[in-house]
C-alpha cells in the first residue's frame, strides 16, 4: 500500500540526480489502481523555482524542491519501500497542484 504523500526513491535512472525522489500525490479513494500518480522532488541546482509552484520540502536534512509540472504515472511495482512521507506538508503540495490546474 502507498499512501498519498509518501516518497520514494526515484526507480527511473534517467534523471535520478537532480530528481532524486518522487512523491505519490494520489488520492487514496484510487488505491485499488496498480498505478500512482507522482510527482519528483528536485534539487535546488535543477530548478528555477516558481514560488507557490515549487515549494520547498525538507527529507534527510536536504531541501528539494516539489515540481507538480513534471507529474507522471508510474506503476506501483516501481515503488517500493517509502522513506517518509510528507502529509505535514500536505497544503503547500496542495496549493502547487492547485495552482497547475486551476491557476489560483
């Protein structure tokens, strides 16, 4: 099971340096699907950040930056072990998700 807000490891090696992580942002009522929606974390050198758009989360004593632009599905099998997940942050995640798709 994969709650929303967990994070995990980026599976995908393309890419995996400057966006080490990726963040299941998935509502749990779509948990039966062998897919999940995700988004990566960044890392600041990766990035231009975009305010609201790409706020700042913190894992593992490094800053990484949400980029809900770049969102993807991937499927489940990909993602393994969380290693923490980000629900305190849940409503500077939300409002970039917000942002991309209603653009308040």
């Amino acid at each position: 099971m994969s709650r929303q807000f967990d994070v995990f490891p980026n599976p995908l090696k393309a890419g995996r340096e400057s966006r080490p992580y990726l963040i299941n942002i998935q509502h749990p009522f779509f948990e039966e699907r062998a897919t999940r929606i995700v988004a990566p974390l960044v890392v600041a050198a990766a990035i231009l950040p975009q305010g609201r758009l790409n706020p700042i989360v913190t894992m593992q004593h490094q800053k990484l930056h949400f980029s809900p632009t770049e969102m993807f599905t991937i499927s489940l099998r990909h993602l393994r072990s969380p290693v923490v997940n980000l629900s305190a942050d849940r409503d500077k995640l939300l409002a970039a998700i917000d942002l991309v798709f209603t653009g308040i």
